[in-house]
C-alpha cells in the first residue's frame, strides 16, 4: 500500500514522479502493464485526490490542472482521532481526582463509557480508511489529548467556583469494610457532617436505618422521623426501617445531611443536595449503591451495615421498642453497628463528648479506627 505520506514529503522537495516511484519508502509498486512507473505514480495520485484538495481550474507542481472537489475536513476518522484521546484523558484526570474534576461529571460510570465508545469508533474508522496513522490522524490525536486537558481543567474549575472539595482518591481500609480517605473535615457551620444516602424500598437501608437512628441519638436529638417498610415485592421484603428524610437533628458535635428517596415500592436513585453531596457520592460511590455513608468527609460505608434477616417478622415498633430497651433480637442486631459509628463520630469529633467513649463497646471500636 502506498505510504501517501511519505509521497507528500518527496513531492515537497522537489522530487519528479520517477524518483517517488522508485523510494522504497514510498511503498509504491507499478503493475508492469501500466507502463511508466512515475506516470502510473502520478495517476493513482490525482484519481486518489480527484475528490479532495483542489480546486476547479488548480495547478499543481507539474503543471497539471484538475477539477476536484475541496477537501473534507471532518472525516470519521479524524473525529474519532480527537474524541478517543478527549475522552481518555479527561477520564484519567476524573478518576485521579474524583472531585473536583470528576465531581460534576463522574469517571465511573458515564466517563468511561464516552472513552470506551471513542476508541471503538477509532478503530472503526481506521479499519475503513485506506489512510491509517498520517499526519492528519497524528495531529488530531494531539489535538484531542490537548482538549482533553482543557475540557477537564474547565470541568474541574467550574466544580471548585460551584464550591465543589477537592477530594483524595486513594483510601484505606477501616473495621467492618469502612474505607478512609485522607481529607479535610466535611463540616457545617464547625460541625462533622453524618451523611446518609439511601431509599426506604431498599431493605439494606432499612436495617441499617436503626444504628443510624441510635448513633445520631448519642451526639444530640433526631426528631421529625417515621416508621415504613422496604418494598414487599424487594428481597428480604418489609423490612422494617425508620426513615431519616426530613429529620431534624440537634446537636453541638455533629450535623446530619440526608439524601434519601421516600417511595417505598420502587428502588430510586435520590436526588443529592448540592455539588458537595454529589461530590462525595460521585467519588466514593461510582456504582450508586445503598446505603452509602460519610461520616466527616474522611470515613464512609457502601452496603448493607445491619443484616436484614435479623429483622424479618418485627414490625417497626417493636424495634423500636427492642432499641428504647436495649435487648432483644433486634437490639443485638443493630447494637454493634451502632457502636462502630459513634466511634466514628467520636473519631471526627476530636472525642467529644467524652460520655460516647464510656461505652466500652464504642471505646472498644474507638481503638481499631485509624
């Protein structure tokens, strides 16, 4: 196959259509029937670019005149050599930092598709073309990892002006599957933030609903809460639960933030409030998953807390009633789970108040967190 490439340069120099013809580089072999090998150089040429680059009554070097159309300069080819390269980086520089340039655009999952779908279109359009690595594909790769770092330091720019933080993508492993990222204190008005993210049809949000409810109670008074069930058509159906969205919380030591969809028949996704939630979410909880917990901005939870199954038969009162008597089944159940947050509360909070660490099972807990 003719390298055109190298055949533009020859032809830059200066080089006559004989010469081109005989350069191993320029990959061009001549059909004995075809006479003349410049000559027959020089037709494949001019049919190749009847369709691109010159102009009705042009000149080119040799004297020729041709009628052809104006070059296409947005082939498929040449925007997928862009977007791959667009995509790819941008999607490297959200995963690397998950907020705040992945904070508005997450890496996981929508980033990653993009990327995915530009490189497959790529590799298409360089199955289809004749041309493969030229010039003009080179510089549109280019092209297209410069935009990527543009588009990504826009996207990162916007996301700290909306007050977005700047959040660590490494973490490391905590008791019980918490996960710990290095970063500042996630506070309202001085205050750690406990945030929850869930749906009352969920049934692993349910269980876990109550160590929230006595945790939160240790640090200050949750009120404006109610009882419901999972959705009964769900796994693990009727799970009792209490449900957090619209509470109120007081408290010296600790702010609550809720994001939690309220139809308990149908699984869905709530709507967070604000580029601060969604950052955390965005970072932290790629796959949407429920429940999802942080505690301060540094310590946070994907997944079921409290199993279920201990649950199954209770109605929400006499859970209640089980947590307000601290015995039971159910109490036994949500107990430790409740312990392990209020030390990481108490790990947020510098140890305030000191009455939570009385607990020798949250002391106990208090002693394994990082």
């Amino acid at each position: 196959m003719v390298d055109w490439d190298v055949v533009e340069r020859r032809r830059a120099k200066g080089w006559d259509w004989a010469r081109i013809a005989e350069d191993p580089k320029a990959s061009f072999h001549a059909d004995p029937s075809a006479g003349d090998p410049g000559r027959a150089l020089r037709s494949l040429y001019y049919q190749r670019r009847s369709k691109s680059k010159r102009r009705p009554g042009s000149v080119d070097g040799d004297g020729v005149g041709e009628d052809a159309e104006p070059e296409r300069r947005w082939t498929l080819l040449r925007l997928a050599a862009i977007l791959a390269p667009l995509f790819g980086v941008w999607f490297l520089l959200a995963y690397v930092l998950p907020s705040p340039v992945g904070a508005i655009v997450p890496a996981v999952p929508l980033l990653v598709i993009l990327m995915l779908l530009a490189i497959a279109l790529l590799a298409f359009a360089l199955l289809r073309s004749a041309e493969r690595w030229t010039a003009t594909v080179r510089t549109s790769l280019a092209v297209g990892a410069v935009l990527g770092l543009v588009v990504a330091g826009l996207v990162g720019l916007t996301a700290v002006l909306s007050g977005c933080p700047t959040l660590a993508p490494a973490t490391t492993s905590e008791p019980s599957h918490f996960q710990k990222a290095n970063n500042p204190v996630w506070a309202d008005n001085g205050a750690p933030v406990f945030f929850f993210y869930g749906s009352t049809a969920c049934p692993f949000c349910s269980a876990s609903s109550w160590a929230i409810e006595v945790a939160l109670g240790a640090f200050g008074t949750l009120s404006g809460t109610h009882f419901d069930r999972s959705n009964p058509a769900d796994s693990y159906p009727n799970t009792p639960e209490v449900v957090l969205a619209g509470a109120s919380y007081q408290s010296r030591w600790v702010s609550l933030r809720v994001a939690e969809s309220t139809d308990s028949s149908h699984l869905t996704t709530p709507a967070t409030n604000g580029c601060v939630e969604s950052a955390y979410v965005g970072a932290y909880n790629a796959g949407d998953n429920f429940p999802f917990i942080v505690i301060g901005g540094q310590y946070f939870h994907v997944g079921t807390m409290v199993d279920p199954a201990r649950l199954a038969g209770l109605t929400p009162a006499q859970v209640q009633g089980e947590v307000d008597n601290q015995s039971g089944s159910a109490w036994d159940a949500i107990s430790p789970t409740a312990f392990l947050l209020e030390a990481f509360l108490l790990k947020v909070t510098g140890g305030q108040p000191p009455s939570v660490a009385s607990n020798p099972a949250v002391a106990s807990w208090l002693g394994q967190i990082h």
